[in-house]
C-alpha cells in the first residue's frame, strides 16, 4: 500500500490543481506500482502537506505571500488562482 506525500509552499497550487496533482499522482502509482491493475487504486494514499511560506527557504531566501503571488498568482475566493496581470 504505497503512501505518497507531497510537500509544498502554503498558496502555490489552487483547488483545481491539488485535485489534479492527486488524482496524477494516484495514476502513475496504479501504472506503476500496480502494474495497470485499476483494483490497485483503492490502496493507493496521497497526500498534500502545505507549510507556511516562512518555514521554507529558496536558495536562502524566505518567500512572502507577495513573491509567490507575484510567481504564480494570488489565491482568492472559494481557493481559485487569480490570474496573473499581464505586464
């Protein structure tokens, strides 16, 4: 029974994205690790852990909201991504 987690920045990928990440990544274990067999997907375990953006570092850098809004775009109402102004 495989457990998989996956560990990110609180407020880089929105609802739609996070269901697609699991819904990809339980994929390739039924593919992989379950030789194709689709009765292997009721063992297969997922799992998005977020932290807060001040318990990471990039390159020795602390990101803000603002930097990884900046990247990525904001999250606003009901966890959708708002796209990003183009410049």
């Amino acid at each position: 029974m495989p457990y998989v987690t996956i560990s990110t920045v609180r407020g880089i990928f929105d609802v739609a994205q996070k269901k697609a990440l699991l819904e990809r990544v339980t994929d390739l274990m039924v593919e992989i690790e379950g030789q194709g067999n689709p009765d292997f997907r009721r063992n297969v375990w997922v799992k998005i852990e977020e932290g807060e953006p001040a318990s990471w570092s990039l390159g020795g850098m602390i990101p803000t909201s603002e930097m990884i809004a900046g990247a990525f775009g904001a999250i606003g109402e009901g966890g959708r991504r708002v796209a990003k102004a183009k410049a």
